[in-house]
C-alpha cells in the first residue's frame, strides 16, 4: 500500500470525500482527514506549502481541473496525479 512505501521516508496524509472512509483509514493508524478536493480551503486547512508533495488519484468519473486548480491556489507546486483504470464489467 502506498503508506507503507512513503512512511519511512515522508509524512503521509490522506485526505479523501468521505467521512466514513476517513473514520475507516484513521482507525488503520494513517494521518487521514475528510474534505471538498475542489475547495482550496481544504488543502489551506492541511497547511500545505510549495514544498509539499499532492498525489491525486484520478479515476476518470470527473474532471480534475477543479482539483488541480484548487490545489495550484494552495500553494502546492508538485503534484502528481495517478491515472486508475477502472474494470469493466463484463456484459451478460
């Protein structure tokens, strides 16, 4: 898992849409708190800086721009983003 890679070596925090997925993460031990990725003030309130590394994961159900920008007006200069393939289902 990626916070088993990163943690060694960085700080890792999550921050993900829903609640009880942060509940779930923060009772697994990891730095994880719930929150609007198209907001600004999300990434203001997890006091990011240009130095802070963002990796977003796009799914492809939603455009990223907003995210992005949000996370530019931030302050965040390095940001990856991690392409997920969804499978498809097969059709009967």
């Amino acid at each position: 898992m990626l916070d088993e890679a990163l943690v060694p070596s960085f700080e890792v925090e999550f921050l993900v849409e829903s609640k009880p997925l942060a509940r779930r993460l923060h009772d697994a031990g990891l730095n994880v708190f719930s929150g609007d990725p198209r907001r600004t003030d999300t990434y203001l309130k997890a006091d990011i800086t240009p130095a802070t590394c963002v990796i977003v994961e796009d799914s492809g159900k939603r455009s990223l721009r907003k995210i992005l920008e949000a996370i530019r007006d931030a302050g965040a200069t390095l940001v990856y983003v991690h392409r997920r393939r969804l499978r498809r289902r097969a059709q009967a």
